[in-house]
C-alpha cells in the first residue's frame, strides 16, 4: 500500500493502523498536489512496486459557497484546486498506467463529485474540476478497456467527512466506511457511479426527473443559503473576539 498526501504526520498515523489491522506493508510519500513538481518524487517512490489499484482521492472545496469574484485569495484558489482536483488525476495516471497496461491488468478509481453531474453554482470552479474528472474518466476507460483496464469514475453525494464538515451520518450522508463499502461492489460493473444506493437515487432524479435549469436554480439558493449562514456566523465570531479584546 502506497499512501500520497500532504501531511507526514497523517499519512504515518493511517499506515501504523493499516499495518496493525491488515498487516499490510505500508509506505507514504507527503507532496503538495497544489504544486505541479512533485511528480519526478512521486515517480522514484513508486518506480519497484507493481500498483494494481490506483485511487484517485485527494480533492479541495471551497472554505464555503462564495461568488466567483468574491472567492478569497482568487488567484492562489484557481491554482490549487485545478491542480489537486485535476492535475493530479492526469499525472498520477500518466505514472501508473503503462504498467497495467503491461500486465493487462488494473483498476484507477477516480473519486468526481455528483457537483461534477450538474453545474453548482457558488461552487462553480470545484463543480467544474469534478466535471472534467468524470469527462476523463469515461473517456479514458473508452481508451484502455479493451486492454483489460477498468477506469471508474465516483460521484458522491455528501458523505461524512473533514470536507462536508458534517458530523451525524445519516442514510443519504454515509460515513465513509459505509460509502466506501457500498461503492466497492460496482467495480467491474459500472464505469460511472454514484456508488451507494441513496446517492444513485439522489444521481437518477437530479439528472433525469428534474430538468436540469430547476437543479441549477436549487444548487445556487441552497449554496446561497449556506454562504449567509457562514458569513453571518463569520461576522458573529469576529465581534466576540473584538469584545473580548476590548476587555482585556
Ligand atoms: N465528502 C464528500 O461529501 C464528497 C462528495 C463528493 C466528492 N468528494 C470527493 O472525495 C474526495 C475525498 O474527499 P474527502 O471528503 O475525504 O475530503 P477531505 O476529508 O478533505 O480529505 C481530502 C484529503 O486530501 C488531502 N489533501 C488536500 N489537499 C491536499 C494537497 N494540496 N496535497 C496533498 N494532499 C491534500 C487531505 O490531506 P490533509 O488531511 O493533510 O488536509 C486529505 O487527506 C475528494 O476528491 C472530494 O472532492 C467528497
């Protein structure tokens, strides 16, 4: 097992547990994939394992729903996301690929977004990002298929993690395990998901009940919603601290 993220302390917390609870050799690489040269590092890592399964997860959101205009530090913000949420599926899949190609064998799971289905308004750029992974995705599975290579594209709705920032799961927001579990079955089965029953209920209504204009218009006033929220709450917590400053 080859885990890539950012933080060294992370990445060594879940190998420690993945060797414990699998006893399963696990090594890490720590990289920025903000940044587009990290890849030369990446390639000596890998360069003595065969990689049967490649997972495509790393992604950026939004700090919160926002107006393209209005998006803090805009110009950083377009960077990064193009280059963790896209970049690094191209790259990663340049550096994986021949040898599955080889062996004729191999599975890249490139973890889209239902954002990705639809435009999302206020959260237009990661809605976009997610869109052209499962436009790769698809096409690139098209590509490889016959040579015994499944490329999947995953589009989940929400699910319970550091990203949502939502804490209680529920049916339609599964902790990761569950989604995990669920999306697991449909390897070798579809090639474009949303990979947990209730999402593909979620992925069937939003995409052929509902025109896709009403969804647009829903996506912007519930992120609108959300963004007074945040701000609202933002405004709240910085008036505290500038009373309790003034107490002091
Ligand atoms: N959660 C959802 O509801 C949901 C729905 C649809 C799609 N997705 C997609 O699912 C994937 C996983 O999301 P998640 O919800 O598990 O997000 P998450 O909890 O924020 O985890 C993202 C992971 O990516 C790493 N990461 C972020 N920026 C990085 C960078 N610049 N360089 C290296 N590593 C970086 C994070 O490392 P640190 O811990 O060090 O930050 C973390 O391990 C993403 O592609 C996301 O777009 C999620």
């Amino acid at each position: 097992m080859m885990l890539i993220s950012r933080s060294q302390e992370k990445l060594d917390d879940v190998a420690r547990s993945l060797e414990e609870q699998f006893k399963v050799e696990t090594r890490t690489i720590a990289v920025d994939f903000g940044r587009m040269d990290i890849y030369s590092k990446i390639e000596e890592g890998l360069a003595d394992l065969e990689i049967g399964v490649l997972v495509n997860n790393v992604g950026v959101s939004y700090p919160y729903p926002e107006y393209y205009l209005h998006i803090p530090d805009l110009e950083n913000f377009i960077t990064n996301t193009i280059n963790v949420n896209m970049t690094s599926v191209c790259q990663m899949t340049r550096l994986v690929l021949p040898k599955m190609v080889e062996r004729s064998k191999g599975v890249v799971l490139n973890i889209s977004s239902a954002s990705g289905m639809y435009p999302v308004p206020l959260l237009t750029v990661y809605s976009a990002t997610k869109a052209f992974v499962d436009f790769f995705s698809r096409g690139l599975h098209e590509e490889y298929r016959r040579q015994g290579i499944i490329i999947q594209s995953v589009l989940p709705f929400f699910v319970v993690t550091k990203m949502t920032r939502i804490r209680k799961p529920t049916l339609d927001k599964p902790t990761p395990e569950r989604y995990v579990a669920a999306e697991l079955n449909t390897v070798g089965l579809q090639n474009q998901t949303n990979g947990y029953f209730p999402h593909a209920v979620m992925g069937w209504v939003t995409t052929r009940l509902v025109p896709s204009s009403i969804v647009i218009f829903l996506g912007a006033r519930m992120n609108r919603l959300q963004r007074s929220g945040y701000l609202h709450r933002r405004k709240l917590r910085e008036q505290r601290n500038g009373a309790s400053l003034k107490t002091e």
